[in-house]
C-alpha cells in the first residue's frame, strides 16, 4: 500500500498503460499477434479476464496452438481449469503451449511437461545490415512462396510434424493479409533456404518463425532473414524469442537477452487439479 493507501497494481495485463514497461507492451502485443494471426486463418480464439489470450489451430506443431499468460500466474488453478475448458474442446489430440514470461509453479504433476526457458532479447531502433548479395529475400505473396515459407519451416526448423509439406497450411491467402503480420522468404539460385516473420505492433515488432535449412547455415542467411522481419518497421524497438543455439546469430544484430519465459507442453488429457 503507498501513504495514500491507493492500491498499486502489479504493472501487468490490459489494466496497466502501454509504455508503462516493456515485458507487459511485449506480452500484450504478442497476445494480440497470435490472436490476429488465429482469427484471420479461422482458428478458435478467446481472451479469459485473469489468464490471458488462448489460440487453437489443432495443429500438430504446439507453437500454433498457444494459451499466453498475461500477467503472472497467481491463481494456478484458475488457470490450469482455463486451459482445460478451452482445449478440451473441438475433439483434437494436438498438444498445445502454456507461454508463460514468469516462472510458474511446477506443473509436472498435472500432466504437463517442461519445454525450457527460452531467453527474451530485444532490440533498440538501430541501423541494420544488408543481406549477402546472392540471398534474394521476398515476402509471402502467393501459394508458392506459403509453399516454401512452410517447407523451411518444416525442414530447417525443423518440425517434423509438418512434414512432408505438400500444400499451404500455415498460411493460407487469408493469413497472409493478417494485420500487422509480415512473412518471408530468402532465396539462393531459387531454392528457398531461409524464412521468417515480423509482427508490427503499437510499440514493437516481434520476430517469428526464424528457420533456416541445415545445408544453408553458416552463411549469413540466418542473420538477413532476422534483419529483414526486423525491419518491418526500423524506427520501433524489436523482440524475439530465441533459442540458446540461436541466440549469438540474435546478438550479432544487436539483441540483447533480457530475462528467461517459462514454456510448458500440454496436452488435452491433461489432469489440471491442484
């Protein structure tokens, strides 16, 4: 309580001032981008008050299927019992993500299984290199280039449960037009080798679905395609959630580790009672 005895809230979720800080403009705006991004494929989409913004493709990859917390998880169960109601609908067996930027409880005991602490970096507003003269990146306009988009994805990521890929899944026409979404492509003797997304919200642009092939890495690709979904919008701030095997190819752009996110695997069977 301050001397006035006015309540001091805790700086997080829809109630806290855009600008206040940057985790809370981070999580509310990644929130928005997984939830514009859902809505223009078709996918179940909702927001619960106290727990934060869940989206389900049913895909097999549990990225695309995401619960973000909003604000620290200070009612357990009234979260776990959240994620149960949302996911246990519609009939899939796809697992699904609990996005967390606060260390949680252990949720091993009710069937959920640890994914890791990915680090957060961000990015001030900054100058930023040129591609490797023979990497020709493009955006995400038509049925071929969402072919190849997905096809890096599902290879250099990788995530074999896409695979093989055959037709346009993740991006179908409708959400390659998702608002504030932009998706890439780069190309050398016009195989794509690499790819990449960048979300421009009101304060920052986030970085998404960076992937490169195994056979093309160690060439700069990785980098160009960073860059280029970082350049979305070059006079705001850029986040990203990297990898520790991705992070120096981040630092060398600039980004800098900011804390640890907390990500557990869920799946539609699970026990969510404390």
């Amino acid at each position: 309580m301050t001397a006035d005895d006015t309540y001091l809230d805790d700086g997080y979720g829809l109630r806290t001032a855009s600008a206040d800080n940057l985790l809370n403009d981070f999580v509310q705006e990644g929130a928005a981008s997984f939830a514009t991004f859902a809505a223009a494929r078709g996918d179940r989409h909702d927001r619960v008050d106290g727990v934060g913004t869940l989206v389900d493709a049913q895909s097999p990859v549990p990225f695309f299927n995401r619960a973000v917390l909003e604000q620290p998880m200070a009612s357990p169960q009234t979260v776990l019992d959240a994620l149960r109601a949302f996911y246990g609908q519609g009939g899939s067996e796809a697992p699904f993500l609990l996005d967390s930027s606060w260390p949680t409880p252990d949720l091993s005991a009710h069937g959920f299984t640890l994914m890791g602490h990915p680090p957060l970096m961000f990015r001030p507003a900054a100058p930023l290199p040129d591609a490797p003269a023979e990497l020709h990146i493009v955006p995400v306009a038509d049925d071929q280039t969402a072919l190849d988009f997905e096809h890096v994805l599902a290879y250099g990521y990788p995530a074999p449960q896409m695979q093989p890929v055959t037709k346009p899944t993740v991006l179908p026409p409708a959400a390659r037009v998702a608002p504030g979404w932009h998706h890439f492509v780069g190309y050398v003797n016009d195989k794509p080798v690499t790819a990449g997304s960048g979300y421009e919200g009101d304060r920052l642009v986030r970085v998404d679905n960076i992937a490169t092939l195994d056979e093309a890495r160690g060439r700069g690709y990785g980098l160009a395609i960073t860059a280029a979904a970082t350049a979305v919008n070059t006079d705001k701030p850029a986040t990203l959630i990297a990898s520790d095997l991705g992070r120096p190819i981040y630092e060398r752009l600039g980004y800098v580790a900011l804390l640890r996110l907390t990500y557990w695997l869920g799946t539609r069977t699970t026990s969510v009672r404390l």
